[in-house]
C-alpha cells in the first residue's frame, strides 16, 4: 500500500534515484497512518507547546490554521505563511546539501520533508519528517523578525563561499571552508534548532528541535542536568553537540532582535578569520556539504 511513512517510501527513494531534490507534495499517497501518526503527534505536543512554546510561536500555530487531525498540505500552509513574511515551505526528496540548504532560506523558501515517522516512532527520530519541518519550524518563520535572521543567515554562506574562493592553497582552503561549515552548523543547532529565550522573565523554547520533541522540550526548560547560558558566539561556535540523546547544554537568547545581531557578528567574524580555526569534533563535514560551496555561484 503506498504510503509518505519515513525510511520506508518509495515515492522518495525514485525522486532520489532520479537525482530529483526539489519535488512536489504527492498528498494522495499519505495512507491512514500518516494521518495518525500526525494527529497523535499534535495532540500530545499541544499542551507542551502552550506551556513551553514562546509567544511567536503560538502565534504562528494559530496563523497557519494547521490540521489537528491530518497532515498538512504544503500549498494550504504557504497560502498562510507567504503573506505574512514571503516564506514558503519547500518540498524536497531528502538531504540538502549545505550552501544549497542555506541558500534557500536566502531566498525565503524552507526545504521541507514530506515523508512522516511511523506512529510507534514518535518519541525520536533522527532524520527531520514533516511534523518536524512544519509544526517544529515553520510557525517561527511567521514572525517577521526571526524571517529575516534566517535570511541573513543564509547570507551568511555566500560571504563564505566568496571568501574561500580567494584561497587559493587547496589544502587551505578545506581546511577553513571545513572550519567555517563546522561553525555554522553548531550556531545553527544552537539557535534555530536548540534555542531558548527569555520571555516576561520566563525561559521559553523557540528551536524547532525542541518544539517537536514532546520529551525533550519539557527537559530544556525544567531538568537540572541541562546547563543553561546566555548565548555568547566563540562558546557556541566551538561547542560540539550530538544529535542521539536529549542536549546536556543550551544556549538563551534574550529577542530576536539579539539573534539577528549575532548573525550580523557571525558573519564579522567569518571576514576576519574568527572561524578559520574553531574546535574540532562534531558535526562532521561532509563531502556534499563542501562541494556545495566551492561550487557556488
């Protein structure tokens, strides 16, 4: 029976087989299941979110009118999204290269899996489906303010990309473009995916990571084991994370307004070699990833 479930679709597996990364939404496939597995996932993350979710956030959920009960179409959630920040959920058939990746938030599209997790897989899954991408995500791209940090966040890989290109010791230049990649991707997790913030005094959650995540969300914002710190750039940059087990260490921002700032000194450093040298260890750079810029244009 044809289905969207997560690592087993083969609507997927042809457009990859095909060399096709951006495709469309084949809503006629998602089986009962999908549906299920969507309801379930929305009905249990609810309370957290209006308990742990910030107030942008929520505010999206209701501007999106998600479906509580059946997995959202892509074309019903842009009709929302474009017209309050020009944002667009974009489908594609799975990994996307990391300046492509960048690139599209530039642009104010969002890569955006279709594929959903099975309804015995809720709890974690380590590649991002589409409840992760749409309720974990895309309700922040809503907010005028946080739209534009991604944007300039994507910027941010064409001043690398640009940057490397003058090297030109090869070695050298893998070397930083490795470094720099490094530093992007852990500010990313840090932020985008892993964020909190202060609200009214209180410590909300704005990553998409934990606002998908009906465990982990709970556990950033009330575990004792979780180191919490205001955000500072040279930590963040230098500090591996692991993707397997709830995060032992997160970072606050105090606004938006604060995160755009950081991106703003993110890419400073970037020009002044700041990121030429960060901390080894994870995340890994993959060969995709770094092809992906030195073939910019």
């Amino acid at each position: 029976m044809p289905d969207l479930t997560t690592a087993a679709c083969a609507f997927v597996d042809h457009a990859q087989d095909g060399g096709q990364l951006f495709i469309h939404q084949p809503y006629e496939l998602y089986s009962e299941e999908n549906h299920e597995a969507w309801r379930m996932l929305y009905a249990r993350m609810l309370p957290r979110w209006q308990r742990y979710g910030n107030q942008h956030f929520l505010k999206g959920v209701q501007s999106l009118c998600l479906n509580e009960e059946r997995v959202p179409k892509l074309e019903d959630v842009n009709r929302f999204l474009y017209p309050l920040t020009g944002f667009q959920a974009k489908p594609v058939s799975g990994y996307v290269p990391a300046f492509l990746f960048f690139d599209c938030l530039r642009n104010r599209a969002f890569p955006t899996t279709i594929t959903i997790r099975r309804p015995d897989q809720l709890d974690y899954l380590p590649e991002p489906d589409i409840f992760h991408d749409i309720a974990g995500h895309v309700p922040m791209h809503t907010d005028p303010r946080f739209a534009d940090t991604l944007v300039r966040f994507g910027e941010c890989a064409h001043t690398a990309a640009d940057l490397v290109s003058g090297i030109r010791d090869e070695e050298t230049r893998v070397h930083c473009l490795t470094s720099i990649i490094r530093a992007m991707a852990r500010f990313f997790w840090f932020t985008v995916e892993f964020g909190l913030m202060r609200e009214r005094g209180a410590l909300k959650a704005y990553g998409s990571g934990l606002l998908s995540s009906h465990g982990e969300l709970a556990h950033a914002i009330e575990s004792p084991e979780v180191q919490r710190y205001p955000m500072q750039l040279e930590w963040a940059v230098n500090q591996s994370f692991e993707i397997n087990h709830y995060q032992p260490l997160l970072f606050v921002v105090e606004s938006f307004d604060h995160l755009f700032q950081l991106v703003d000194q993110l890419e400073s450093w970037m020009k002044a070699g700041k990121l030429n040298n960060v901390a080894p260890g994870e995340p890994g750079v993959n060969e995709k990833d770094l092809k992906s810029f030195l073939t910019a244009r």
